[in-house]
C-alpha cells in the first residue's frame, strides 16, 4: 500500500515521502490515520536527530515517521489479533511504550509507525503491552489529544508528599492544597489547568503565571467560570515586569509558598522561581524537557535539607493516564481542545513541526488525509474571504467559544 508521511532522515531534515509500505505480519495492524496534533517534543527530536535519545542511529537509511499523538481507524488485522480488534475499529494508542527498557516510540523511532502519516504499521509490542485500545468517542481529535493530556495526567499522579518522620509518600498533588503553575498558559499547562478543575485530587488554590498577556486572558476567559463552578480560587498572573516575582506569588498564599509547582519551561529563571516559591514539603515538577543535556539551574538546599522540599519530573504518562483522559473526555468533564489553537494538513506539518517554538498559539492540528495551510481557529472568518469554506468552519467555532470540536472536526473532513 502506498502511503504518504512526514519523516525524519536526520537532524534539521523533515521530508514529506510517498513510499510503499511492506505487507503486515501476523503479529501486525494496518492503521489509517486521520489526526495528529503537533508537540513540541517531535520539534527537539527533529532538530536534534540522532542526538535525540529515542532515535535510531541509522535514521538517515531508515527515515522515521513523525508524530505520536495520534488517531484513526483500523484498516487490516494480524491474524494474532483478530479476536480483538476489527477494521473500522477507531483507535486511541499510548506512545510511551517503555518496552524491554528501550526508549523507542512511535514519532521517533520506527520506520513505518508513527502520527504524521496518511497510513502506519502497528508493531507487535504496542498490542502486547497493551498500547493500542478501541476509541468509542465521537471525533478524532479527542482521541489524539488523549496523550499530551496523559502526560499531563501523570504529572499530576507522580508528584508526592511526605510527612515528618514517616518514610512514606503520599503520591500525587496535595488535595485542597495550593498549586502554582509557572509559564503556565501553552498547551501542555492549558490541558493541566483543565484537568486540575475536573480531577478527583483537586486543589484548593491555582495560581497561573506566563508573560504573554493575550495568552493570560485566552486562559482567564477559558476557565474562570469552571473554576467558580469547582469551588477552586484561581489567579492568573503577568509576571513580566515584576522586580521581585517570588514575594508577589508567595504573598498571594499568605507567604507560606505552595505545595505543588509545575514549571512548564525549560528555562533557568523559570525553574528557580519555582524553588523559590515551595512552601514546607512542597514537590517541584519539571515538567518540560531541556534540549540541552547539560541544562541546570540553581535549587535552594537549605529548603530541601529544612523545608523538605523536593523535586521531580515526568516524561509522558502511561496507558492508565491515557485512559482516563478518554472517560474524562467522554464524560464531558474535559475539554483538551482548550489546548489548540491552529488547524493544517498533512502538507504544512514539517514546517509546523520546525518552527514550533517560533508559532504563536497553542497545540496545532494535523490532519493528515488533506492539504490546508496552518491557520489559526481565530483566522477562520478571515480566511473564508478567499476560501468560502472556511466560512462554515468559522461558524462552527465561534458557536463554540471559538474552540475546536467535533463539529468542526466533521465539517473538516467533509469539505476538504
């Protein structure tokens, strides 16, 4: 079968290939894929290449497919798999396979499996580990964002507190405690905001920094009703200007600092501002990945020798986090379309995916059965004065608090 994606033959080379994929095993599933939302993780494999650690050595005679947030529906089925999966089956898949203590995964790692792609293989382990699950829902892209809002998820379930003289932690943020998210409003701390307002560990105070105004008030219009709603004071600060932003976000709290610290960049300032805000027992989680191997910032070891402050990070989440981003998702107490901002087809992907941290907005798009430039969801009336398809779109979106949905998704792939 021909199939057209998005690979990778080496550091700063994304090529858009047409090629033959081989016939599947027995052991093997045929997949049609239909979204993938961009992260800005397949941005630092692409520009690192083989320095990237999940990315093979001989990538260059072996191209990878791009992208692991993805969905779609199931075409053909290895025999071993027969008796549970079907085609036509839609699928929802956890990247983060962790298998036999390797570090590949789909988007990195494999020649004919990966998210930027019309059709992909599914290779044995994924159904053996257990990675591949039916997806019941009603749009694709709920499906696709399942796994950036797992990595979220799991985030959330591994920090940890102690007590004093009990060597024992109590996993997960501290209920009814008081969570700081820093550089909080790209789309990774958009789907954990809305996951903190719907989780059953829930905070009794969110405090949200970022130095991007319009990006702040997206989010202060996004969720300051639900949060009301839950019962949780949530503030949303500009930190931008601030001569001393650690007293500011410390006296918000009543100066005792907070339990749980997210900081989603992966910046120095960032990260030492987050030490500086833990209160007593406070868990700092590094959620976003440095490029550079050599990254490090400064960390206040008084507070971890006398505070018992402590640090931790993540990197994806698993399969039971995956799954209950769907029920979330399906029981409509969470929306990660909150987290995109920009729509494109299969066409615009690489350059998406190589100017990442250079695009304004949040999580972007991908469709990958059509051709459409990477436009913004507030872009859509605009667009439609050269484009009158963009019309319906438009009137779709905005009747959704101008966010994306399966209606918009619906409209997409019946007039593109």
């Amino acid at each position: 079968m021909k199939a057209k994606a998005l690979r990778l033959h080496g550091a700063n080379d994304l090529r858009l290939d047409e090629f033959e994929l081989p016939e599947i095993t027995d052991d093997e599933i045929l997949v049609k894929v239909i979204s993938d939302s961009v992260c800005m993780s397949t941005y630092k494999c692409a520009i690192l290449g083989t320095n990237h650690k999940r990315v093979h050595s001989d990538v260059a005679e072996h191209p990878a497919i791009m992208g692991h947030e993805f969905a779609g529906e199931i075409v053909q089925v290895g025999k071993n798999h027969q008796d549970k999966f079907k085609p036509g089956m839609r699928f929802a898949q956890q990247p983060a396979l962790n298998y036999k203590g390797t570090m590949w995964s789909p988007g990195y790692s494999y020649e004919f499996f990966g998210g930027d792609c019309t059709y992909c293989i599914i290779p044995a382990e994924v159904m053996e580990l257990g990675c591949l699950m039916e997806y019941t829902g009603k749009a694709f892209y709920e499906s696709s964002l399942a796994e950036p809002m797992s990595c979220c998820i799991g985030a959330f379930h591994a920090s940890y507190h102690t007590k004093m003289g009990v060597y024992h932690h109590e996993m997960g943020i501290k209920e009814g405690g008081k969570l700081c998210m820093l550089a909080g409003v790209g789309p990774m701390g958009l789907g954990s905001i809305a996951y903190a307002l719907c989780c059953d560990r829930r905070p009794g105070t969110i405090v949200v920094t970022d130095i991007n105004e319009a990006r702040l008030q997206r989010a202060h219009a996004l969720f300051d009703e639900q949060a009301k709603k839950a019962g949780i004071s949530l503030t949303f600060v500009n930190t931008a200007n601030m001569e001393n932003p650690a007293k500011y976000l410390r006296d918000l709290v009543g100066g005792t600092g907070y339990d749980d610290v997210f900081a989603f960049a992966p910046i120095a300032s960032v990260v030492e501002l987050a030490s500086a805000v833990l209160g007593r027992d406070g868990c700092l989680n590094f959620f976003a990945g440095p490029t550079d191997n050599q990254f490090s910032a400064k960390l206040n070891y008084y507070e971890v020798h006398y505070g018992s402050t402590h640090v931790m990070g993540t990197t994806g989440g698993n399969t039971d986090d995956l799954i209950e981003s769907l029920q979330l998702s399906a029981a409509g107490k969470l929306n990660p379309a909150v987290m995109v901002t920009h729509i494109g087809g299969l066409d615009c992907a690489a350059e998406v995916t190589l100017n990442q941290p250079k695009l304004p907005g949040g999580k972007k798009l991908i469709y990958t059965h059509i051709e459409m430039p990477l436009t913004a969801i507030e872009d859509f009336r605009e667009k439609a004065k050269e484009d009158p398809r963009f019309e319906g779109l438009a009137d779709i979106c905005e009747a959704n608090h101008n966010l994306w949905c399966p209606e918009a998704e619906e409209y997409l792939l019946k007039n593109w």
